[in-house]
C-alpha cells in the first residue's frame, strides 16, 4: 500500500502531479539549506569572538615579553644618564595592553585589537581557563604595582625601584608567558570542538541534500531523456577539470620537490665539516612537511667558521623560500669579508625585509649567528637558547633574546641588535637547536622540553659531537613515538677539538706569562 502511494504521489503521470515531485524537492533543499544556515550563522558568530580570544591570547605573551624588554631599556638608558621617556613610553604602551586584555579575560572588556581598534573580549568560561586566569592575575597583581610605580616616577626614579621590577620580571615572567600559552591552547580547543560541531551539521544536511537531489535526478531522468546529452557533455568538461586538476597538482609537487631538494642541497656536507680546524660539527634536519622552514649552516672562510640556526614562522614552500634566500645573503655578505656582527646582521635584515615585502608575504624567522676562531665564540642574534656544555657535563645556558629581533618583521633592527663573547675549552660542547626539538609532543600531547634536552646532551657530553647529536635525535624520536611530527626539527653540535684547543690555550698561556716577565 505505502508503494502505490509513494508510486502515485512521485510518478502520476497527469498534469495535477506533473511538477509535484520538483516542488517537494524544492521544498525540501529550502529546508535543508536553513538548517545548515542558521547553527552556521550561531556558531560561526561564536567563531569570530572565539578567534579574537585565541589572537589575544598568543598577544599576551609577546607583550609580557616586551614589558620586560622595556623594563632592562629604561634600566640601560638610566644608568647611562640618557633619555628614559622613549622606554618608558614603550613600557606604558605594553602595560596597558596586557592589563586591559588580562581584565578582559578576567570579566569583559573592550581592549585594543591586534589591528589598533577597539573590540570587546568576552571573559573566558570554563573552570581550567578560569583558574588561568586567577593564577595570571595573582602574578600580575604585584608586577602591576612595580611598573605603575615606574611610570608615574620621572627624573627621580630610583634605580633601586627598577631593579625591583626587573627581578621580579626575571623569576615570574616564564610563568606568566606559560599561563598564556595554556590559555590559548584551552581557547583553541574549545573552537576546534565548535568547528567540529558545525562540520558535523553541515555533513549532515550535506547528506539530507544530496539524497534529495538523487531523487529529484532519478525522477528527472525518467521524464527527460534528452538530458543525457548533456549531462555526457558536462562529464566532458569534468573530467577535463580534473585532468587539468592533475596537472596543477603535478606541477606543485614538482616545484615542493624541487624546492625540498635544493634545502638539502645547500645544507653544510660532512666532508666539509671535517675540514673545520678546531671544531667537531654535527648538524640535523627534518621538515615537517614537504619544504621546511627551519635553517642552519656552517661556513669556513678565511680561517674563520660561521655557523647559523634560524627557524621561518610556518613550513612550506613560502617558508622554504625564505629559508634559502637568508642562506644566499648570508654567504654573500660573508664573500664581501662583512665581519661586524651588527653591521652583518642588519644588512641581511634589510635585504629579507624587502624580499618579503615584495612577496606580500607576513613570513619572519629567528637567526641567531655565532663567530668562530681560536677557541672564541661571539654569537649574536635572537633565537632560542643556546646551550653551553663544559667539561663534565656542566650546562650553560645563553638567552638570545636580548640579541637581535626576528628577521623580515622590521626594516629597521640594527638598535635591537647585540652580541656575546664566550671562550671555548677543550671538550666543550654549543648546542643549538629550533623549537621542534623542544616544543616536540608524545602521543599524550606533552612536550619534549628543554630540561629532557640538556639532560640527554649532560649524559653523553663525553663523547663525540655525531655520537650526542645521534643520542639527542634517537631520544627525541623514541619520546614522539607514532606522533605526527608538528614542526620542522633542526639541532646543530659544536664541540671544541681537544688537541688544537689546547695549543691555543698554550700560546694563550704563554703571551701571558710573557707579559708578567717584562713587567
């Protein structure tokens, strides 16, 4: 009985039921459409304020950054008896961001955006953002007072006041910047599990459609035959779309190929270590995906070895193009004898700001570079830390931040430019490694982390500089386990020649003693 009545409502073949089957169809795609259009619209709203939480988030940890760069700024131009106003301005500037954002959070509050306008952010919701939050507010509540104390202070600022707030950065800032990285992954969690909420809804009406209109074809068919024609025709030109779909994509693949295979190319040969006098090298590098974004090098050159890590924000094509241009402009600037640190590193600065500029492009990278000769290291540039391993295991840890900017995100960097000079014994160990050794995660979503680093290099500081680089990426792949790999990873070795490290020590010694003689 329900197929006659499905058969005489669908297939009568009388002018009362000719176009009943295309108006229920009709009907039935207006309805599918509002109710994938109207949670889109809902939860599409919640995505955008969703997006302005997690932006601001990831802002708070650059300013508090920046508060206590500002902080060392005005501490430096103090002691030097110059002008504090362009520090302290920059210190205000930073505060007032990070405090309006933090109340934001906290309970609601219009903030100044990431693009200088006004937008109000929604309080976080949730009972492990909530204690983020309180935990963030319990840090801040007393280096707030510190640096309100600074601004509203002028020539008669003590020293003392600020060396106070600078301490005080120094032993809690780390944990404030980890705070905020825990509550941008808690907002982004929270929009992905919306994202998959919305994505499910759309499958689903997707599906409702699509059944629809396989009914509203199949009686459309019946009726008109001579659609076959055109409906062959429209095969035609699909199929002529994917095949010319095919060769983008071969295209693309070649060109992800051929750039991949150029990274490797250009990437320092063992050979070419072995014959750095003084030095054991050993370097490491995998890209996430096809091209990555992640640099290093070693460079002997008139008696002088640079070496370089840097790491492009991203991987991919783009990325591994920038990547080889820093390459290309740093063996030029060293073929034109440029040895002055900051000098070196603005002029590359300068030629990667342009380049970008011209690729539209919002790609920027970490470079830190180091200067070898004789047993002396002078590094200079702003990446991640660089670990020191002396003789016995003892680990030195240099922070780069106060050493340069990111290359590519300003033209002019050359004031935020410094360096360090550090002397080389025999045995001792450089590691220098991108944040996809330290920020690698398990199956269970944890980090690698720096302490697991440096207690892998601090176990086999004995031995040679392949054998600790060989027990660092055996360690770290172990801990990744089936994982995806997340991030590009790169990790460079020096290690100080016992034998010609102890000459040089020598004649040091000797110029030494010469000198007590005369005198």
């Amino acid at each position: 009985m329900l197929k006659n009545l499905i058969n005489e409502y669908f297939y009568s073949k009388g002018d009362k039921y000719k176009y009943r089957t295309i108006l229920v169809s009709a009907a039935l795609f207006l309805a599918f459409d509002l109710g994938v259009l109207l949670p889109n619209f809902v939860i599409s709203s919640d995505l955008k304020r969703d997006a302005v939480k997690i932006n601001l988030a990831g802002r708070q940890r650059m300013l508090s950054q920046r508060i206590t760069k500002a902080l060392l700024q005005v501490k430096i131009a103090k002691l030097e008896g110059k002008d504090i106003t362009r520090p302290k301005e920059e210190l205000a500037l930073t505060f007032k961001l990070f405090d309006e954002t933090l109340i934001g959070f906290d309970i609601g509050n219009t903030v100044t955006g990431s693009d200088g306008k006004s937008v109000f952010l929604e309080s976080v919701q949730g009972e492990k953002n909530r204690k983020i939050i309180a935990d963030a507010k319990s840090i801040w509540v007393t280096y707030k007072q510190k640096i309100k104390a600074i601004l509203e202070l002028q020539d008669s600022l003590p020293i003392e006041t600020l060396q106070d707030a600078i301490t005080y950065a120094t032993e809690k800032n780390l944990k404030l910047l980890d705070l905020m990285n825990q509550l941008t992954t808690e907002q982004q969690q929270i929009t992905d599990s919306k994202a998959n909420t919305l994505q499910l809804i759309q499958t689903v009406g997707l599906i409702l459609a699509l059944t629809n209109f396989l009914i509203l074809l199949s009686h459309s068919l019946r009726k008109l035959k001579d659609s076959d024609i055109k409906i062959q025709e429209a095969n035609k030109q699909i199929i002529a779309l994917n095949e010319k779909l095919q060769q983008d994509n071969n295209r693309m693949k070649h060109e992800l190929d051929v750039t991949r295979e150029v990274q490797q190319m250009i990437l320092p040969k063992k050979y070419e270590l072995a014959k750095i006098p003084d030095l054991e090298i050993a370097g490491f590098m995998q890209p996430a995906s096809e091209v990555g974004g992640d640099y290093y090098d070693v460079i002997y050159h008139n008696g002088k070895v640079k070496i370089g890590i840097g790491d492009v924000t991203g991987h991919g094509l783009e990325s591994g193009v920038l990547m080889i241009m820093v390459q290309t402009a740093i063996r030029t600037l060293l073929e034109h004898n440029e040895t002055d640190p900051k000098k070196f590193l603005d002029t590359l600065n300068r030629t990667i700001y342009q380049n970008v500029q011209r690729m539209n492009s919002d790609k920027n990278m970490t470079l830190c570079l180091l200067d070898y000769h004789d047993g002396k290291v002078r590094v200079s540039g702003q990446h991640e830390e660089m670990l020191i391993v002396r003789r016995g295991g003892l680990i030195q840890r240099v922070d780069t931040i106060d050493l340069g900017l990111p290359i590519g995100l300003e033209e002019e960097i050359s004031e935020f430019i410094g360096y360090a000079d550090i002397q080389l014994y025999p045995g001792d160990i450089i590691a220098l490694y991108t944040d996809g050794v330290t920020e690698a995660e398990n199956l269970e979503g944890e980090l690698y982390g720096l302490k697991r680093l440096m207690q892998i290099i601090k176990d086999n500081w004995q031995k040679s500089a392949d054998e600790i680089k060989q027990a660092v990426i055996d360690n770290l792949f172990e801990y990744i386990g089936k994982k995806d790999i997340l991030d590009d990873i790169t990790l460079v070795i020096l290690k100080q020649n016992q034998f010609k490290a102890q000459s040089s020590i020598k004649t040091e010694i000797e110029k030494v003693i010469s000198t007590n003689e005369k005198l």
